[in-house]
C-alpha cells in the first residue's frame, strides 16, 4: 500500500474550486430564459386569508406569473404528518408562512410585485406559548387535532425503587431555545424542466433522494418525473432536506410556467423561511447514589413544534432517549410532548434533540456532583456505560471512548488545578466546566433501511470514478469516500473522483443525516472497492497468464508476486478489460447496511457504532457586567477512527463555535409570534474575537463495525458544549444558569439573587 | 404481456421535445461567462506558416484570447494515424485547415478579431489527384511518409481460372463523388472546465466514450479528466465523432482561458470543418456464366483520403470487401489503396464506404445482366448468399432476406411491366431499375470488442431508469432501448427514461457506428430487463411469500399464478425493497458481446448479423434537357425484424432521399483544392420536389441472434440508391452513367455520344 491516506491530514477533495471561487452554488446557476421568484410572507401569527387580488402584481412590467395557494396542489406535505401546502390555503399558521409566489424576469421586478399583493387577512388569536398548547379551552394550531404533534412515554427498569435508593434526589428545569443555522449559504434552488417534462431541481441539501421523494409526493408528480441534482453545499447542519418552502415554491413556479425559476433566500428571507432548532423545557429529576452513580432517572420534556412539525417529532425522540444510553443506569421514565404553536417550525438541527437534551443533563450531573461532593469527571466516568454493554434501549456498544476522553480534556485543560484553586481577578472569575455527550453513527429508525450503495467504474486511463448518493455539506464526505476507495484500490486520491450526486446517476443513498456517511458509504465503499479489486486482479490473471491468488496490487500496477516483472498497469488494464471477447468497463456495486434492528419504535440496536465526546472549558466571567468570555476549549472526540483528522479537527471545530453561539449569543427571538432578529447584525453569532484558540483531541477506539473503525466524527462534538460553559460559569461564580442563553442580564440578575440570599 | 411496444409504431420518446422546440441542442446551450470562439482557417491547400501576427486580434475590445499552432499540444491526434495538431503546426495540408482560434465575449467580435490576424504564407505546390499521389516526384502529404494512407490486397479462391470459366468477362471503371452530411444541426460545442479542472464537452455526438478517449488523448489529458455529455443531435451521419477540429478547438479554448467557450459552425464553416464521404474510383472486372453466376471478380479501387486520412481507412476496408459477402461467389481479388492529397479530408458517412461500391457493383451487374438478356432481378436473387452459408471473408449468414427484398421491390415498382413496355413519351423516356445491398449489424474490428452494457434502476415510483452510452442522433436508439427494457419488464413505454448519454453516468458503450445499437444494446438490454425481472420477482417473492416461480409480472404488478389477490405493485415493491434489513435499491447491469470473431485483419465473422436489402425506381429521363426525375421508389429493408416499424421507415426514407441527392444531385467541389460550394445555395440537395412519394417494405428474417430477431436498420438502405437510379437511366435511355453525380450534362453528353456511335 504506498498510496493510502487513511488516517493522514489531506485536504478536502473539492477545496480547491471552493478556495479559488470557482465552486458553482445554487445561486450561482443560469440557465436560458430563467426566472426569478420572491415569496410574499404572511405578517401574522395566525390569521384567516379572506382574498388575495394578484392582478395589480400580476400586470407589472416582468411578471411572469403570480401564483396563491388555489394554484397549489391540495396535496399537503410534511415529513412526518401531512400538514402543509406549499402556499398557503384559507388560513396561516405562522408569521413568515409562504401566501403567494412571484416570478419575473428580474429579482428586483419579484420584490416589487410582491407590494402589489393585496391579501385581505382576519386576525385570529394566536397560541404563542407551549405550555399553553395543553389547554383545554385554547386555540388550535391544525383543526381537528389536538396540539400535541406527538408524545412518547416510556419507563424503563423500576424509577421509583430507584429513588428511594438513592442518597440525594434532585429535580431542576432547564429551557432551550432556538438556534437558527447560520450556514454561510442561505437556501437557494434553481428548478427547470427539460425537455421531456422532467422537473429538475439543483440545490444544495443533505439527501437527493429524500428531496426527490418529497419533492414528488408534494407536487404530485411520479419520483421518476423528478431529478435533484446536488449543488455545491455552503453549510447545512441540518436545514437542507425540505423542511422548509424554499423548493418546493421554486419548483411549484417551474411546473406553472414551464421555465427555469431561481430562488435564492437572502438572509432574511433565510431567516423567516427555514425552521431553526427546537426549544425544549426539560425538567429532570435524578437519583444518585453517594459515589454518584445514577440509578434513577425521571425525565419530562416540553417541545415546541411551531406551526408544522416536520422533523420535530424525531427530534423528541433523540433529546427523550438518546442520553440515556450513555449511562449503565436502567431506570428511566420520560414523559415527552411536542407542541403545536403559531410560531414559525422548528426542526432538524446538528446534533438534532441531543444538544438540548446534553445541556440539561451536563448541568444536572454537575449540580449533584457538587452537592455531594465529587468530581463531576469522576461522576461521568463511574457513569459511563462499558464497551460490550447493551443499554437500557438496546444499544450494543461496542466501543466506548468516554473516560479516555474526559481524562484527555481534563489534562488539556488543567482540571485538577483549576478546580483546586479558582481564579480571581477582582470582578473577573474564572471557572472550568466539563460534559460529556454520546451520538449515534447511522439510523435505523427511518423504515428499517440504513444502507448505502457505492457504484464504481475504472477508466481507460486506470482511474476510478465513484457513484454515491451522499451528499458533502461541507463535512467531507466525499474526500472521506475517495480515500476510502483510493485506499482499497492504492491509487493516489486524484485518481479517485466522485460524480456530484445526481438522482439520475448516483446510486441510491438516503444522504448525509444521523452520522451516517462515514459508517455505512464508507463500508459499502470498502466492498465496492474490494470488489472492483477482485475484478482488476481476475483481469489481469487472464492477461498476464498468471493465477489471480499470485497477484498483487499496488500504486496502480498489478503485478506477480513471484515476478515482478509480469506486471500491467491499471490503465492498460481496463482497456484489456473492455476491449476483449465478452468485454465490458469494469464496474462494481456493493451496498452495505448494518446489522441493526429495531423492536418496536423505542427499543433496539439504532446504530452500527456510537460516537463519544467529551468537552472541557474555561471561561472568565466579569461580574460587574456579567459577560463571559471563553478562555479555553478543548473537545476530545470518540469517532473511532479519524480517516482524516484534517475534516475531523474542521467539524469539531465548527460544532464548538455553533456550541459556544448557541450557549451565549444565538437566539430567535419572537415579538408577538414574528421573528424580530433576521440578520447577522441582530442575530449575534460569535464572531472571532468571542472564540479562543480550539483545541481538540482524538479517542480512536477502532469500533468493529467502522470502516477501518470509524465511527460519525460530526455532532457529537457539538453537544456537550452549552453544559460545559454552563458549569464552568457556575465552578467561577457560584451561579447557575438553567435558561440558555447565558446571557450577561442573566449572570447579574442572578449574581444579584445570589447575594440577596447570602445577605438573607 | 400487456404494455410491449415491440414491433408497433411508436412516436420516438423525443419527438415532443423536438417538435415543441424545447430540445436543447448544444448551440441553445448558455453557461454564466461563457465565451465565443472562431476559427481562421487556410485559405491555401498547402504552405508553410511562416508567421502569424495575432497582436491586432489579441487588442480587439472584447477578445480573450488568439492561439495558434503554438500553443496547442505537440502530440498529433488522429482516429488511425495520429497526424493532425489541433491547430496547424509549420505547414497546412488542406484550404480549410484550422490555423488560429479565437475567443471573445460574443460571436461577432470573435469573427471580427479572425481579420486581424495576419498569417504570413509560403505557398507550396499543391497535390490534388488521387491519381497523382502514386507519382515518384510528386508533392508528399506528410513528409517522411508515402502518400498512401492504407492499402489492401488479397485474393480468395482462384480469380484467374473463374475468369477463365466465365461465360462473360466485364470490366469498367466507376467513380463517385465526395456528399456532404448535410445535417439539420451543424457541429456546434461547448466546452468548460469544472471546479475540479474537468473538462466538460457538451455536444452532438456519436459515441461520447470513444468522443472522450479522443479529446483527452489530444489534449494530453487522462481520459477520466474529461467528461462529454451528448446534447440533443440533430442528426449525424456519420460526422459527429471527433473526424473534425470542432470540438478539441472549444476544448483547447476552454483549457487555456479556464472559461466555457462556445464554438457553433455556421453552414459554410461545417462545409470547411466537416470531412465529407470519400470519394472513389473503382475498377470492376466481373466473370460471369451464362446463367448470371458470378464466378470471378477483381476489383480495384483508390480512393481519396484528403489531406487527413480520418477513418478512410476502415471505409476503404468496407469498399474493398463489405459487398463480396451478399454472394455465393468465392473468387475475388482486390487492390485497393487510399491515397493522401491536399484536399479537405473525407470521412465517415452513413453507409460506411458499402455505398460507394454498391454503386459500381450494382451498375456492374446491371450492364453484364443487360449483355446476357437476362433480368438483373433474377441475377441478384441467383447469386445471393443462402442463409447458413459462410462467406468467402469469413462472416456467417444466418439470415438473408435478398430475394424477398427483391420480389418485394419489383412487384412493388411494376418490374415485369416496365421492364418489357418502356413507356416513352416524346422526349421524356421512363425506366425501371433495381439494386441491393448488405451491411453489418455491429462490428468487431476495432478491437475485439463490440459489446455494450445496460445499466438498468428501479426507482420508488416503479419505473425504470436506463443507463445507456449509446447515442441516439434521430435514429431512435432511444427509444428502441426504452421500448426493449418495457416489453421486459412490462412497463407502459412512458414508465421506462433513458437518461441522456453522459460519460459521469451513462453505462460504458462504443456508440452508434457500424449500424449496432439496435443488435448489441438491444442484447443487453433484454439481459439487463431480465436481470431486473428476476431481482423483482425475488423481492415479490420475499415480501408475499409465495415461491417466485409461482409469481408473475404484468402491467406494473407482480402477482401469484394461483391466486391473483396476492400481488404487490412496483412502487411498493421498490420502496419494500429499499427500506427493509439489508435493503438496496433495485439495479442490474448486464453487458452483450456478440459471439463474432476476426480471425486476422481481414477474416472473420465481423457482426453477430447482416442486413440486406433492395431497392427499385422509376426515373423519366428528359432527354432534351438530361433532367432525372424519380417518380418512385421502394426499398425493402430485411432488417430482421422491426421493433418500431416508424423508425425503420424514418431511416429507409432519410436513405432514400440522401442516396438519391448523392446520386443526382449533391457533390462537395473543389477549385484548385478550395471547396467552392459552401452552402445550401450552391450546396443543392434535393427538396421536396425532386423526390417522389417515397415507400418501403419490410422483410423480417427474424435473425437468431437479434433481440426478437432484429438487425441494424439505418444504413443498408442508403447503399442501394444510387445504382438503381443509374440502372434506370440505363434502362429508359440506353446510356449508361458511371460517373456520379448523374448530371444533365452527362446524362446529355452520352446521349449524343451513343448517337454519334449509332450514325458511326
């Protein structure tokens, strides 16, 4: 093997066109006769549409067509339930939801014909509060059901016997709230159809797949009526599988006037369109014994959906169980409901339910190891659930790097010492916190299919092209995929390319979702490439006359281990492959899916491997304004094996920041159910000088099931984040802070209240 | 089996683009920045470069770049010979030649900055005859080489003594003329680099593999950095395989500027750009007994490649043999060379070479048939090759429908009738004459291979995706593909794509040459339909639980023999077949090479089938003017079977029209080297009121190996035109035309010779 760079630091394959500019995105794209389109958003929360006079739009200069929810099909769409139009019909559900679509032949004509819709509304009350979806007597997001988009309750073990066993009991509430994705692309998408009365859609997304599925059902279209054709991604981190309008409407537009329709959200427009993460009141209520081992566990949760629920329900899911199964504790009951409100959706998120359900459970661990007075790392490591266990929820973990990582954060950041001897500097605390989160790697809840096939083809010139539905978002998938291939086939990785995914040329995949690229294309590349291998070298055996059991591969050349003389190289093989009697391209398909299975809805193996992390920081705070200020960071991650710890280091580095954002800045704030911060400059993202220097580390604890034993490196590095700050203002202030974010307003007001009840 | 379109008429699947005028053709085609090329091109047959000033074109206002020989690559391409640089190096070979390029932001500027380029030329005696290129002091084509481009020569059985037992022994001399294609759609390309530094071509092409192997070989790139995409082609006949400079132009333009360059000839610069067919002189010495058995024959022929020898070679290979296998004679003898000369080069045109010599062939017999008082129809039907037979070059006839095509002709035209009772009236004199004709289906000389590969997808909808490299330029590859893989599977024809031929995509294919899609994708797409039916029946199998033999699949639903409530249809059997424990979406590939062999370069059994087929016309010839009007015609085609009688109409048709234009009407002139007939004005093909209403029949030999017994049907037609035309001038006037095109003037020059001879 001279060529593999499995576990070396190589540059993503496509950074170079990225760097240079020349990457072609969504909003970059021009086709012949294209259109552009804007959405007009409905102002209110809640409101009946009682008309929409489009004519004044309709006869600008440039308008190509207006279109309204009557123009719509009455199909309704949704991931999960089937609830929404694609433009509004008879009434709204929240502040921002699509109520007509303009196209013309200039963006700027669109955004004027938009103040030419006259829709005529009738204000209804609006449910604004989760905790009022419960009510008996208030209003109703979607008639005919309740509000409660859906609800889990479970118990595991026995809880109760669990808490009387227990040396301290403790119950807290902690709220989250939502984070929007701040990709440097907003969604965009360019709809066309050909020639043949195909609807193409280029646009960036997680899952061609899954989009052309619910592009279709939408549209009411055959899936073979639809292409999706992957655009280079700028960021994604959950808000590119159509949740949202944004394609839908594009498409919707294409269908009706039959030419090429853009629509590229402006950040705005990003803002108001796109579902950002779900807000959870988890309130917690936990055992422990006094050496702080768990033992019961009660957990209630409170989601808000907003309007729709697209992914949400699954989302509950993950922030209801997912922690769980970090732990050898087997007691466990949750009562979780997801809400209905007239706020925009919320959705998929990275991380999706386990960052919120991980500041929860991070802070709650602390706060009991404090007051029994132990080491929260201790606590997490006494915890941690051994490799070759099967969890409460039939998780087989096989590998496990939990410890190691709560010990190599800890080194990093100076634990010992800094828990011993607290900083001071006048009003300046600092204080180090620690936490600890789990993700899976693949998803078997998705219709008992977590597979993934690879298609590969050798060239007349000895390289290799690659056939993959998963998408790169950024992550590396692609890169990952072609060292995989380049390492089963030792080629340099520039003789490896994968063909853009492309619905009418990728092999299937479900896409870039739950963790799941590296585990299972990586596996399914691996017996691709094993077998493409098998075919070289059964070609090559014929031509060289030598037996197949005699032949080696290497650096494109096959050759005879006995005589290296006898050799043909790979170029000239695949032509010899093809241009022979029976010829053909040499070509091999293989699909991998693992051997995980569900029970029931709750119970079962969900993943082929699990993905560990922990994080440790040091933050100072200045009590006299209340700001914090990230000193330190350091995330140990658990991925199994870093096939490239360049992309790996670059995922746990943006999922610190998101972390850090999410914990401090980032919040979308309603006012009456609108959102009222819709760009950078009122929706604060840490900028750099809120960043210290990341550092992170590896655990590789090589899982069985890996490729090479690889587990998902991208988000689990960015849950234990907000839990870890949380605990490092508490280690330097003495004050905790249950309501993200932790606001500089929320540190003084409870500063203020601390020193009342100490004057007290 | 309720949805098979086998063997009905079928619209082409494209047809509603193309009528809509919603195909997108490679000239519709609109990239963002996308540039303008044009070409300078020698006025001169021969001279040396002496200088060439691009500073004034390089200074134009809008121009991005000007290159010359200097800056394309040094390695010489070629589809044979490499002999040609992208643009001329030191010295031109042809007025025409490619000598700078120039791109610039739009069409007009590029053409205006051509004027500004200043080429300093020495001017160097100029080789124009074919004959001439044998002389010992003469002017050389390519220096360091002879003028002779190929050569054959062979004798089987014993020419000498059938000429010996001849009862008549004739020989003449025939010589045709070079046609241009004559396309609806010129060459046109568009050339881009991607974000990786890929090269895209997008254009009208034969064969997008051997399209590819091309231009990276030129461009000195590894196949896999290049992909070509086949747009929609309006027609090709041969000329859209990379003979020409077109596309390695854009694509040379493309590489140096890093923009996408545009490059579409206008009629007159494809008349300049395009190799047309190679013109040929034959000499035909025939042995006859008295019975019309042909014993011996010696052929001669030299045929003229121009100054680039293209694919001439394998066409001189076709005039030198193709025809010796329509008959039982086994003593042949030939000589055949082609010849270099300072004229724009020829090439591939539909027929391949077989038209030329079918012509003399069929003049030949006609005049020995007339000289024995015997009925040439009765003289083809006695010396056709019986099916079983093997020919004298090795090819083994399993189908020959000859003699039905010749009936099929002769009771069509009224043969008996016309032939006994000339009708004459005054100076307009009416004749009837015949012909036929043999080609391949598929052809295993370029280099062991002539196999193709399916790949076929069943998506969630239920309907196939076809994954084809073979091309479709208006013959209806297409659809007969889609109509195969649907009568297969049982699909409606509209549940069946065929996605557009793409080298990141489509299954590796040679292309449509050699009349092949039809007999080898045709083969591998019944494997692949049959493979997938198969995958289906499993997985119908599995899911209903009944033994797959019990199961069956009809009209999109597969269900039991015995009990037909228990069924799935394919939608749901695809998504079952998906989402489920070791799912993959359903696929199959399978690849067909014909079981032919060549035993060396000029033995063997070339194609797994041969068609046949005849042709009769009426012509009235005025002879006071020489004017040839056809006032019918009919071919009959034994293409073995007609999957989609339409298009084998379509194909005879076009046939008919462009043999009778080649034969009357249509000739590519040369004054002192320089094409003077560069457009449509001075370029005549025939309109609609030189060709009569046109009619064809079908002889279906159900072939062994064909799928459901067809043949190729696109190019036997085309061959039989010609001769049978000159056979019934022949017939009405007395005078025979060996020299093509038949014109007036000739047609009157040996009007008045013959009388000249009669008073003599």
């Amino acid at each position: 093997m001279t060529n593999s760079t499995i576990g070396h630091e190589v540059a993503q394959v496509n950074a170079r066109a990225k760097v240079l500019g020349k990457a072609v995105y969504a909003g970059d794209m021009f086709l012949p006769g294209m259109l552009h389109a804007k959405i007009l958003r409905s102002p209110y929360p809640h409101a009946r549409i009682k008309a929409i006079d489009v004519s004044a739009a309709s006869r600008l200069h440039g308008v190509r067509a207006v279109l309204t929810g009557e123009d719509a099909p009455r199909t309704r769409w949704g991931i999960l339930h089937k609830e929404r139009t694609i433009l509004a019909q008879g009434c709204v559900r929240f502040a921002g939801e699509e109520v007509a679509a303009v196209v013309a032949e200039d963006e700027e004509t669109a955004r004027d014909a938009l103040d030419l819709i006259q829709v005529s509304y009738e204000e209804l009350p609006p449910l604004l509060d989760p905790q009022q979806a419960l009510a008996e007597d208030g209003p109703i997001v979607h008639p005919g059901r309740t509000n409660i988009a859906h609800e889990i309750q479970f118990e595991r073990g026995d809880v109760d016997a669990g808490f009387h066993r227990a040396a301290l009991v403790h119950e807290q509430t902690y709220t989250t709230h939502a984070q929007y994705p701040g990709y440097m692309e907003p969604n965009a998408c360019v709809a066309a159809m050909d020639a043949e009365g195909r609807l193409t859609v280029w646009a960036p997304t997680h899952s061609i797949f899954l989009m052309r599925g619910r592009l279709a059902a939408a549209l009411e279209l055959p899936a073979s009526r639809v292409r999706v054709v992957q655009t280079m991604t700028g960021g994604a981190f959950g808000q590119k599988m159509l949740e949202d309008d944004t394609c839908l409407v594009a498409a919707l537009l294409a269908l009706k006037t039959g030419a090429p329709v853009r629509l590229v959200n402006s950040r705005l427009e990003d803002f108001l369109a796109c579902p950002t993460s779900v807000p959870e009141r988890i309130t917690m209520k936990m055992g422990m014994r006094a050496d702080g081992m768990i033992i019961a566990k009660e957990v209630r949760i409170l989601a808000d959906c907003g309007a729709y629920c697209g992914l949400s329900n699954q989302i509950l899911h993950v922030s209801a169980m997912r922690s769980d199964n970090m732990h050898a504790n087997g007691n466990v009951r949750v009562d979780a409901k997801a809400v209905y409100t007239h706020t925009p959706p919320h959705g998929a998120f990275r991380g999706f339910g386990g960052t919120q359900a991980q500041f929860a459970l991070n802070s709650h661990i602390d706060e009991m190891a404090a007051m029994l007075g132990l080491d929260p790392v201790e606590v997490h490591k006494k915890n941690a659930i051994p490799p070759g266990s099967t969890s409460l929820h039939g998780w087989e973990i096989l590998t496990n790097g939990t410890p190691q990582c709560l010990d190599q954060c800890a080194d990093a950041i100076g634990w010992r010492d800094k828990r011993q001897n607290g900083k001071q500097d006048g009003p300046f605390k600092r204080g180090v916190g620690i936490a600890a989160a789990i993700h899976v790697s693949g998803n078997r809840t998705m219709g008992n299919w977590d597979g993934s096939t690879i298609n590969l083809r050798l060239n007349e010139d000895g390289r290799v092209q690659v056939f993959s539905g998963e998408c790169d978002m950024g992550q590396g998938a692609t890169t990952v995929i072609a060292q995989i291939v380049a390492h089963e086939l030792d080629l340099p990785l520039s003789h490896v390319q994968v063909v853009q995914p492309d619905t009418d040329s990728s092999a299937y995949a479900i896409g870039a979702i739950g963790s799941r690229v590296t585990i299972v294309a990586g596996n399914a590349a691996i017996r691709a490439g094993r077998a493409l291998r098998e075919k070289v070298l059964g070609q090559a055996a014929r031509v060289l006359g030598v037996a197949q059991d005699q032949l080696e591969l290497r650096d494109s050349l096959v050759f005879s281990r006995t005589d290296p003389d006898i050799n043909i190289d790979l170029a000239t093989l695949s032509r010899a492959s093809i241009w022979r009697e029976d010829g053909e391209v040499l070509q091999a398909s293989a699909t991998w899916d693992p051997k995980t299975v569900m029970h029931d809805d709750l119970y079962g193996n969900v993943a082929p491997a699990y993905s560990f992390a922990a994080q440790a920081v040091e933050v100072e705070v200045d009590t006299e304004t209340g700001r914090v200020r990230i000193l330190d960071s350091f995330i140990s991650d658990d991925c199994g094996k870093a096939l490239n710890p360049l992309t790996v280091h670059g995922q746990t580095n943006g999922a610190a920041v998101q972390a850090m954002g999410w914990a401090l800045y980032e919040e979308v704030k309603l006012e009456h159910g609108r959102i009222s911060n819709v760009d950078f400059a009122d929706y604060t993202m840490p900028s750099i000088d809120a960043i210290p220097m990341l550092r992170n580390g590896l655990v590789e604890t090589l899982d069985p099931n890996g490729p090479y034993g690889a587990k998902g490196a991208s988000e689990t590095a960015i849950q234990p984040g907000a839990g870890a700050i949380a605990n490092a203002v508490f280690h330097a202030t003495g004050v905790r802070i249950r309501d993200l974010p932790i606001t500089p307003e929320k540190i003084l007001s409870a500063l203020a209240a601390m020193k009342e009840e100490s004057h007290a």
